[in-house]
C-alpha cells in the first residue's frame, strides 16, 4: 500500500529543473522514501521533513517506482529488502525514466552489495544501522550541489546506532580548474560547452551530448565527467573525485577505500554508456594507481 503525505508537485518541466539548476534557495524539495519496514519510514520522512523536503513513501519497490513517476523528486532514498522486486532492480527501473539522486540505506554491508548498488544506477550508499546525522551531512552535501539552498536545520538528535567507521585518510583540497594553456585540451565554446573527441558537456545547461547525440548520465557520473573535462589532460586523483561527488571539494576532507570504490564502479558505469574501452580509451584515460584524465586528443 502507498502511504502518502503533503501535497502533489509538477517538479520541474526541462532537465535543467529536474536537477534542481537555477532553483533558489527556499524552493520546495521534493523526496520519495522506498522502505518496508514502517519505524525506519517514519525516521526517514523525519530527516527530510527538517531538511525542507516534502516526503512521499511507499512500503514497496513497485509502488515507489508508482511516486516517483508521479512525483518527479529530486531525492530518493530505498532498501535493498523490498517485499516484491529487490532495492537493486527498483534502481534499475527508475533509471531507466528518472535521474533522482538515489541514496541505498541497506542492512547488507559487504562490499558487494556496495558495488551492486552503485552498479545499478544508485549515487551513494548507506548501510544500517545508520547515524540520523551522517544521513543529513549527505543530504546537505548533495544540496550544495546541485544549488539547492542553505544547510539542514539540525533537529533534536535522534538516538544515534553506532556503526563500524572505516579508517580515512586525509587528502588535498579540490585540485583541478580547467587550464586554458594546455595545448591538448579541446576548448569550450562561448555558450558553455566543453568538447573533446565529439564529446561535450555544459554544466550550465546540465547536458551532455556525443557526436551530436544525447547522452543520459546519472548526477554523479555527470559531475566525474565535468571535473575530468575541466581538468583536460591533468590527472584528478580519486581521492579528488570522490570529494567532488561528496560535494567537499571548498575543504579539507577524509575519503575512504568504499569511497574510491564508489568513484571506480561510477566511472565503469560511464566508460560504457559512452562506450569508451579502458584498453584505447577516446573520453576517460585511466592512470594506474593515480586516477583519471581526459586522453589524447584524436584528430
């Protein structure tokens, strides 16, 4: 059964709206919550209640497939447990029509899991027990994004359920701004596009296109693409990358082995939507050990 609450939305028309571009701080927030079991539901519609959203929910994968097509939210949140079809084929069919920010919470928390998760499409994955706060950091960093507004009023603290942290290490700030002296990188254009191979991306327009055809990118392989786009023939680390999709990149931060997995699985997923072989790359050249960089330009 669909349990909903608050008001219907038209949430956004274009591409540009459905990524939340151009909208101003204050905005109404739009969320889907896929969760059987109803206390966890009722926390979650919590969290995003304080964080400015208007939450709608569903007990089944089926269904929250049903709001999301209705609802158009920016923000989605599902476990892998669903009575009916899995958290990993939801995901699926959801990309297939949507690029909601999807964010797993799941009691599975080996790697494989992981790696399914972000392989079928999801952006970022929780496992539970998980901290009310750290959920909201995530929230707020995929706010600051995709300029969505201000930061997450903190409401009274939730009783937090510890979870194993993994062990981080620290790394540098955001390294990479697009250099206009490297001679092997492809100009943008004056309307904000950058191109490479008959590869282009404009972050203003939020679209991206190859030899003239569109190309659907989830948000965070969207944002891998630009930084590596900007940063031409430079090599961006993963450390770099997966601050950039946590939305750290303005300061210090801590990535951790399950977050530069994160970043691999993201970048597999867009080498073959742009069908771009590690082997004789023509987008994204791996550098072994480092990270990534545009490749050599093909005449």
């Amino acid at each position: 059964m669909l349990i909903l609450q608050g008001q219907a939305s038209n949430f956004g028309a274009d591409r540009g709206d459905r990524y939340g571009m151009g909208m101003p701080a204050g905005s109404r927030r739009v969320a889907v919550v896929i969760e059987d079991d109803a206390d966890i539901r009722n926390l979650l519609e919590a969290i995003l209640a304080q964080a400015g959203f208007t939450c709608y929910t569903a007990g089944a994968g089926l269904e929250g497939i049903a709001a999301i097509r209705q609802y158009d939210p920016i923000l989605t949140t599902l476990d892998i447990s669903l009575p009916g079809i899995d958290g990993f084929e939801v995901t699926r069919q959801i990309r297939s029509f949507s690029n909601t920010y999807i964010i797993v919470l799941s009691a599975r928390n080996e790697e494989i899991d992981t790696l399914m998760g972000l392989d079928a499409g999801a952006d970022d994955y929780l496992t539970k027990p998980f901290r009310p706060r750290e959920l909201r950091a995530r929230i707020e960093a995929m706010l600051r994004r995709f300029h969505l507004g201000g930061p997450i009023q903190s409401p009274t603290e939730q009783p937090p359920v510890e979870t194993p942290q993994p062990v981080r290490t620290p790394v540098p700030e955001r390294p990479f701004v697009a250099d206009d002296s490297d001679e092997n990188a492809e100009d943008g254009d004056e309307s904000g596009w950058l191109s490479h191979n008959g590869l282009r991306i404009n972050a203003d327009m939020w679209l991206c296109d190859l030899d003239g055809a569109p190309v659907e990118l989830t948000r965070s392989e969207f944002d891998l693409l630009l930084a590596i786009m900007q940063g031409n023939r430079r090599v961006i680390s993963k450390d770099s990358l997966a601050l950039e999709l946590r939305g750290d990149y303005a300061s210090s931060g801590y990535v951790s082995d399950s977050d530069r997995r994160a970043v691999e699985v993201h970048m597999a997923n867009l080498r073959r939507k742009l069908n771009d072989p590690v082997g004789s790359p023509r987008y994204v050249e791996t550098v072994r050990g480092v990270g990534y960089r545009l490749a050599e330009p093909q005449s």
